[in-house]
C-alpha cells in the first residue's frame, strides 16, 4: 500500500508516531507531507531518524501553526497541487493526517479529489489547547466544520474520544504504542542519594511548568528531594526553583537513563494526546503522579501504578507518601510496566491502523469501553 502522511507540525510525539507507523508497516511505501517548526526541531535532525528507505519525503512549505487566513489558503493550494499529483500518478491508497491544521485543510483538500480512505488523528484536542474561551470555541467550530468534509476521527486514548464526543463528533480511538521489550536495558536502580523526581518535554503552557515550580518549591529546603526536566523551551523561566535542574534536549538513551534512575515520573500537564513521555516511564517501570487531565487520566489504572491529583498540594502530599514509602514504589512500576504492554503496545497500534489503510472498519476495543461509560 501507498500511505500519505500530511503533518503540518512535524515534531514532538507526531515524529514518534509517524516513525513508529513507517518502521512497523515496512511492506508498505510511506510518503510523508510536511512542514517544519526549526524553533523545536529541525527537519534534518528528525531525518536522520528515518533510517528505512520504505519512507520518503515531500516538503509543506507553507504550512504554519498559527490561524492565517491567507498563509492557510496558500498551503491549502500547494497541498492541493500535492495530494493531486499523487493522486494522478496513483500514489495514494490512505491518507492520514496528522494534528489539527492538516485535519482542516487536508480533508477539504481530499473531499474536493474525491479520496476516500482518509483518517485524521488530532494527536491532541485543539479546543482544548486555547488560551480563552472564545480561542476553544473557535477551535471547536473547526474541528466540526472539518468533520463535515468527512475522513475518520481517530482519537488516541479513551478520554480525548470523550471528549470528541461532547461536541458531537464519533470517533474511534487507538492508543498510542511502544515497544515495551527493548528498554529493559535501561532498568537502574534509583540513585539513593536523593529522592528524584523527573518529567520530559518542552517547556511549554500546555505542560505547565507553573505547577511542576510550584510543587518543587514546596520541597526547596528538604535537601532529601530533586527535580529534574528533561527538554527546554519558552517557559523555561517559570522554573525558578533552586531544586529543578533542566537539563535541555538530550539523546534518547540519555532521556532513558536519567528516567531509570529517579524514583518516580511527574506529569503536569493542563491535557495531552496521549502522551510518549509518560509510555517510555510505564516501560521503564517507574510509578506515575499525573494531573487529572484528558490524555494523562487513560495512563493510571486503578491507583497501582500512581496517582492522578488536581491540585499542587494534592501531588505534594502524594510525594511524601512515596518518599516515606519507598519500598512500595518498586511494585508500583512493576505494575507500570504491566498496564502498558497490555494497552499501549506499539504492535496493537499499528495493526489497527494498517486495518484502516486498507479501509477496513473498525470498532474501539472492549477494554476502552469503561472508560468512556465512566467518563
């Protein structure tokens, strides 16, 4: 089969998926439309990531985060011209469309040439990511507006799809997925000397460094405790906390290394997708503190492998639990490591989506069931 991937912010947990997608369909031809955020990552770096040659590249030049009228009608007509050049040379057996951008303008593209087999994955709710009310209405609008130009939803875990479906929109959902064999390697025992706590990714709103600084604070003058950020970003500033250390962008056995060896896994999120960082700590079987929000809630199950809190002082009260407990954070990431094999494996992701390249209907597992009851 012949895929298209149109990204328009290929970066973050997308490259993740995308890579993930190409190395695990190795049969099939991957054709990858994007652009490019040089502020995150360049695109000659995430190259170097795609070693397979099953994978090949045309670039999105006017593709751009920010709502603009006339940038957007300009990468819709150069993706226009794309996915009909394709289409003429019979390039094209699916499209998937990666985050909210390329959701909008690729399905009106693919509606007006009449490509069917069309899945969207939003890799994050963009009404939920606004800064106002008006800015999540707007983006709500959108989201329906696009619906309209058909394509399946694929939302990737239980509680986005709950939230798709507050406003009206059916989905399916497919969990994101790793591999949970292959880094075993990495399972250090936490260094003793502190109590650790780690969380990865940009520093940005969206994962609030506000909260993560003001829970740090709480711990400033108990030398016991460490915090420490992997990534960088344009809240950096927010971490003023003598006891966070950032460590900036690191190579990803790096990233591992210093995962294994704290004591527990700190999400503060305002939502996610469903988040890679927080999949790579069940894997590396650390227990879990993650706010209550949409994408983190799917990754606790049943308060065995950690806790999700609302409030800055509900994690501080959590921490001291663990920090005085210690003995029972070792059984919590075994239990980590158990919940993720069995509902985030990356080989159940992939064969579900290979489903829907081949057009293919496909229904949400039993095991996602409950939790959109008991959303």
């Amino acid at each position: 089969m012949k895929i298209v991937h149109v990204a328009e912010a290929f970066a973050g947990g997308i490259v993740v998926l995308v890579k993930s997608l190409v190395e695990n369909l190795p049969d099939d031809e991957h054709i990858i439309v994007h652009g490019e955020r040089a502020h995150v990552t360049k695109f000659s770096d995430i190259r170097k990531q795609f070693a397979r040659t099953n994978a090949r590249f045309v670039r999105w030049h006017s593709a751009q985060r920010s709502i603009s009228l006339g940038k957007d009608w300009a990468a819709f007509w150069e993706l226009y011209r794309v996915l009909k050049r394709l289409k003429r040379q019979h390039q094209i057996d699916a499209v998937h469309l990666h985050s909210s951008k390329s959701g909008f303008i690729g399905r009106f593209v693919c509606k007006l040439l009449k490509i069917n087999n069309v899945i969207y994955t939003p890799n994050g709710a963009p009404f939920l990511v606004g800064t106002s009310r008006f800015s999540n209405f707007l983006y709500k609008q959108l989201e329906r507006l696009g619906y309209g130009f058909g394509g399946q939803v694929v939302t990737c875990s239980p509680s986005e799809q709950v939230e798709y479906e507050k406003i009206g929109i059916r989905s399916i959902t497919i969990n994101n997925g790793i591999p949970f064999d292959r880094t075993s390697g990495y399972d250090l025992e936490p260094d003793n000397k502190k109590f650790c706590i780690v969380t990865s990714g940009r520093i940005i709103n969206q994962k609030n460094p506000a909260l993560f600084n003001s829970i740090a604070q709480y711990f400033e003058e108990l030398k016991q405790f460490q915090f420490v950020w992997i990534g960088d970003g344009p809240e950096k500033a927010l971490l003023t906390s003598s006891n966070i250390k950032v460590t900036g962008w690191l190579p990803g056995e790096e990233v591992a290394r210093l995962i294994s060896s704290a004591n527990v896994y700190l999400s503060t999120a305002n939502f996610e997708g469903l988040p890679y960082a927080v999949l790579e700590a069940l894997a590396l079987k650390k227990p879990v503190l993650l706010t209550d929000s949409v994408g983190n809630r799917d990754l606790v199950k049943s308060c065995l492998n950690g806790d999700l809190f609302k409030h800055h002082a509900e994690a501080i009260v959590k921490l001291l639990q663990y920090f005085n407990n210690a003995s029972m954070l070792n059984i919590m990431g075994e239990y980590s490591a158990l919940h993720g094999k069995e509902s985030f494996n990356v080989n159940h992701t992939f064969t579900r989506y290979k489903d829907l390249y081949k057009g293919n209907h496909i229904e949400n597992d039993k095991y996602l069931k409950p939790a959109l009851v008991n959303a």
